[in-house]
C-alpha cells in the first residue's frame, strides 16, 4: 500500500502533538528537510536493491544514488558471466587482475573491457516533496520514519532553546536542561528499536 506525504504529515502531527493545521509549530520546510534526514539515515540499514548496466566499457561512473557497492557482474566476449572482486591497488591506472575492479572517488575502473557489465548497489530512498505519493519504505519501517523525522522536526526549537538559555543566570536552567534534547533522544531511540528489531542477517 502506497504511504503518501499527506498519510505521513498526519502521522508526524499527531505525533509531535502539532495537529493545527491553520498554524503548524513545525513549518511544512522543517517536515520535508526531517523526512529526508530520515530516509538518509535509515538507507544505513536498509537501503534500496538497484542496478545499472553498461555497454562495452573499461570503466563507468557510479548513479548518483549510490550507497554501496553490492556486485558488479560482467559479460566476457563468450556470453559467461563473472562476479568482480574488488582491487587492492594503490592508484588508478595501475594493473590488476582482469576480473577485478578499483573505485577512485565516483569512478569505477574495470581490469579489461567487458561486452558489457552489471552493478548491482545500494541505493539511497528518492527525496520526497509535499507532492509525493508513494514513500517507499517498508510497511513496518513508517512508524522508524516517524519517530526520525520527529526528532529532526524538534532540531530549530532546541537550538533556539539553548541559544537563548546560554544567557541564563544560575537560578535559571542552564542550556543543557533542555527538555527538547529528552523528547528527540527518545525519538531516535525508537528508531533505533524498530530497526534493530526488524534488522537483517542475509540479504537486503
């Protein structure tokens, strides 16, 4: 089932207690910049399955998307396949093993030409605007996307909190004391739950 920016804004108000639509505490801005502070952070655990596929090649940079390399599958002049290891070279250019690869910075450079050459990767979650449709997480991942999103949201007040309380005098609560600082940490921490509880051994 589709999870719109509409279903998720809801959620998000109810959650921080912000549900006056007419005058919103955290500005529709604040929502999307924490929404993909969120998906950022939750990319970390369970990102995205892409792939790529160039032609006749020697090297190809990385989609901009791009989180990790998982495997990058090759297609000799005879129709077989092989997984690629990855190069320990010292710099680009240098020999190594043909069915072996080397990345330097946004660049991936091949041991030989290939008819043609597969990269499977994890990617980064699209940015999301108010006129999303789909926010394609897992279902049970919403709640984690949430509870982020929460604690981003919380990130303007609490500045301004300790901003203004570093002119406190000693009778006053020093900045530390800031009870925003509580309510996001618990945020993160139920992200921090939900991951773990559905974290994966194998595969993604």
């Amino acid at each position: 089932m589709a999870w719109s920016w509409a279903e998720f804004t809801l959620l998000l108000g109810r959650t921080l207690d912000d549900e006056d639509n007419a005058n919103p505490a955290h500005s529709t801005n604040v929502r999307v910049d924490g929404l993909n502070a969120a998906l950022r952070a939750f990319a970390a655990h369970r990102p995205i399955q892409s792939r790529a596929t160039f032609g006749a090649v020697s090297s190809f940079t990385l989609p901009t998307d791009c989180y990790r390399i998982a495997a990058i599958v090759a297609v000799d002049e005879d129709g077989s396949s092989v997984s690629l290891s990855a190069a320990t070279i010292g710099n680009p250019g240098e020999m190594f093993d043909e069915d072996s690869y080397w990345v330097w910075g946004t660049t991936v450079f091949l041991g030989k030409e290939y008819v043609s050459s597969t990269l499977y990767y994890h990617a980064y979650y699209p940015t999301v605007s108010t006129s999303t449709t789909d926010i394609a997480v897992p279902t049970w991942a919403r709640d984690a996307i949430v509870y982020m999103t929460a604690a981003h949201c919380l990130v303007p007040n609490m500045t301004s909190r300790a901003r203004l309380g570093a002119f406190n005098d000693k009778a006053d609560a020093s900045p530390i004391q800031n009870s925003l600082i509580q309510a996001s940490n618990w945020y993160i921490s139920q992200f921090d739950r939900i991951v773990g509880a559905h974290r994966q051994v194998v595969g993604l």
